[in-house]
C-alpha cells in the first residue's frame, strides 16, 4: 500500500517540528529567560530587597561572568549578605535566575560559601567571599552538560533509526 505525498510531507513536518521542539527544550531548559544582560544587576538588588537585604547607599556589589553565567555578590554595611547566579539562555540573550541566596546577620554568616552552578553548557562550584571585600571565585574543574546532551540525542537518534531499520519487513 502506497501513501500519497501529502501524507509523507505531513509526517515528515510533524516530526520536523517535534524534533525542534524537543530541541530547544533539551538545550534551554523549561522556563523563561526574562531578563536582558543590562538589566540583570538591578533585578539582583531588587531580588535581595524582597528578602529584606537592603542597603543604605553602601552596600558592596561584586559580579563575575563564568562559562553561560553570571554570578553576583552583596554585602551592606550592615552585613546583611546576598548571592546570586543567573543562567543565559541557549538561543536568545537572555538570562534567569539560577541561584539565589540571601541572609539577614547569620544566615549566611559564614564568610564563604560555596554552591554548585549548572548552568546548561558546564557545571561548576562557585565560591563566594565575604568579610572585608566582597569576591567571587569559580572552581577550575568542571563538568560538561552540553556534552551529556548530545550524547543522549546520538543515542536517542542511533534507536529511532535502528528500530526502523531493523524492524522493516
């Protein structure tokens, strides 16, 4: 039984389309990227504002950009202390929030913090300072994603095909 064209074409759109679709959702992530580089500085402080780390016009901000992702750090002369890493986006030049810490004299009273960033390309540790100067560091080792990614499409890709190949009559 022979199909018509038209119904070759469909298929082979629908599966165009789901392929993308599931693309763009393996490579970016679920979830929007809503704000621009430019803006993410001011999204940060308001970010620490809404848990109550406000400071009086002399507060220390640090940022630092590492692999597809930017991570800040401040601390207000109060010693009122806020992390945060916002991830860039695969397809588009925006960015979101993937970390954010916060502590108001004691939650993170430690002067050094470490969290592991994953930020879609690499996964690393990122080490935060506080104390008498606010700093970042980011490990040297890291572990690659992207490249966990594609294996899984190469895998995925490699079934698909075999099972029509193998199951053709």
């Amino acid at each position: 039984m022979e199909k018509s064209g038209k119904q070759i074409i469909i298929k082979g759109v629908i599966v165009m389309v789901v392929v993308a679709l599931a693309g763009f959702f393996l490579f970016n992530g679920f979830g929007r990227h809503p704000y621009t580089y430019d803006e993410l500085e001011s999204v940060f402080c308001a970010r620490a504002e809404e848990q109550k780390i406000v400071g009086h016009g002399e507060e220390e901000i640090a940022s630092a950009e590492y692999g597809n992702s930017i991570t800040f750090a401040m601390q207000t002369e109060d010693g009122e202390r806020a992390c945060g890493t916002y991830g860039r986006s695969m397809f588009f030049d925006k960015y979101k929030e993937i970390e954010f810490y916060a502590g108001v004299n004691g939650v993170l009273g430690v002067d050094e913090m470490t969290y592991m960033v994953s930020d879609g390309v690499i996964a690393y540790d990122t080490t935060v300072h506080f104390g008498d100067e606010v700093g970042i560091t980011f490990s040297e080792e890291v572990r690659p994603i992207m490249y966990m990614k594609f294996m899984g499409v190469c895998l995925a890709a490699m079934g698909i095909f075999g099972v029509k190949i193998f199951l053709k009559k």
